[in-house]
C-alpha cells in the first residue's frame, strides 16, 4: 500500500506543477517540478524513498527512446 501511496503523492505532484505553470508560466516547468521534489522530501513517506535504476530504465528512459526513434520508424 505504501508504494501505492508514493505512487499517488508523485502524480499529484506532476499535476500540482503543471497547474502552477499555467497561472505562472514565465518561470519554467522543471523549477515547479523540482520544488514539488523538494516538498515531497519534507514528508515522512519520502524519508527513506530509493529509486531503483531499473525501474528508472523502463519507465523513463526506454519510452523517451521510443518517442524520439517513432519518426523514424517507416508505416505500413
């Protein structure tokens, strides 16, 4: 449950940056995501949160790579 809960506390972040983006936009969307970071540590929840380098390779780098080469793959 508690990776369900840190799972959830990550989304609302992402939602909360992007919401103080579109009222503010002159400052940009990664300082917003950064102090939602920063703000998330100040929980005890976060205290001990590790993220594994696999789970990082999957879910973040693997689909950027599949975005970025999806041009370039020929349609049927």
């Amino acid at each position: 449950m508690e990776i369900f809960y840190s799972v959830a506390l990550l989304i609302v972040a992402a939602i909360i940056a992007n919401i103080l983006y579109t009222i503010f936009p002159r400052i940009p969307l990664t300082f917003y995501q950064i102090g939602c970071g920063f703000l998330l540590t100040l929980l005890p929840l976060f205290r001990n949160y590790s993220l594994y380098p696999e789970f990082f390779m999957v879910g973040i780098i693997a689909p950027s790579c599949l975005m970025m080469a999806a041009p370039l793959i020929p349609a049927r």
